[in-house]
C-alpha cells in the first residue's frame, strides 16, 4: 500500500509498536494521526513510520534526509 492511498479513519501500526489512526486525507511524506502510546494524543507523522507502507523513491531519499539530519 502506498502512503497516499490511507484514508481518514484508517488504523496503522508504527514501526515504534504503538498504534495509529489517520486524521487526514493529505498526501506527502508526513500524516497527521491519532497516536496511542503512553498517552494519546494527535500530530504529524512521518509516512515511513507506518508499518506496511511502500515508499516511492522521493520519499525514499527525504527518509534518508531526515535520519541523516537527526542522526538515527
């Protein structure tokens, strides 16, 4: 599944185990989600944190981008 095919309402899990449901319709690299973890609360996502999400190589090189910025 392709990041820009997840809908509002959907549930997905990140890749932290903590579980997820999409609040917006949006494409690109970052979501803005519902996260459940040890507490619950809403914010941007990065797409190549969901599980089961196919990057296109854009996305691909902005993942590597941003770990190369943050050191991850």
């Amino acid at each position: 599944m392709l990041s820009n095919d997840l809908k509002k309402g959907d549930r997905v899990r990140l890749t932290n185990g903590w579980k997820a449901t999409i609040a917006d319709n949006l494409r690109g690299n970052t979501r803005m989600a519902t996260v459940e973890g040890y507490v619950t609360e809403t914010g941007s996502i990065y797409v190549w944190d969901i599980v089961g999400v196919e990057l296109t190589p854009k996305q691909i090189k902005a993942r590597d981008t941003v770990k190369a910025f943050f050191g991850a």
